[in-house]
C-alpha cells in the first residue's frame, strides 16, 4: 500500500499525531518514516535548505517539530497539516 492511500483511509491521521504515535509498520509501509519523509520534502520545497535546517533543529518534541515547520512556512499548524496531506497525496508509492 503507499503512503498517500493510507492517508485518504485514515482521515483521523494528523501530522501531530503522526509524531507523538505513529502507526506501526504495516505490509512494507512505514508510515511514521513515509510522513517523516514527506515533512522533509515539503520544508525543502517551501523554504530551502534553511527551512529543512529548521526542522531538523527543532528536536524530537512533536509540538516543536510542527511549530517549527508551521514558523519556517509562514503557516498555522492547521494549513501545515493540510499541506502536508496534500503532498502526501502525490506520493506515488512509500520509499524504502
């Protein structure tokens, strides 16, 4: 299954839940590592290297890790996570 097909069936899945417990691995889909990956690309994306720089700074704390983010977009927490869903969206298949 890929990473944006678990997404749009499992609406109830938000980035700061993704954080704080992600899901365990289900049949070779690593969610938590996929939407990981996805925060990642969208931070390099949207602010380069510096808003990437951001996020990795910003700890393990999940709350840290979305204001972070959300601060290096210029966004809430809440159109953060919608962006994050939409680029999930585009997610062909889960990398390895």
């Amino acid at each position: 299954p890929s990473f944006a097909r678990y997404l749009s069936d499992h609406a109830e899945l938000t980035l700061p839940r993704l954080l704080e417990n992600p899901p365990p691995r289900m049949r070779g889909l690593d969610v938590g590592y996929c939407g990981l990956a996805v925060l990642c690309k969208l931070s390099f994306d949207r602010a380069g290297l510096p808003g990437l720089r951001a996020l990795m700074s910003a700890g393990q704390d999940p709350s840290a890790i979305v204001r972070a983010a959300a601060q290096a977009f210029r966004v809430t927490p809440a159109e953060l996570d919608s962006m994050w869903r939409k680029e999930a969206a585009h997610a062909v298949q889960s990398p390895r």
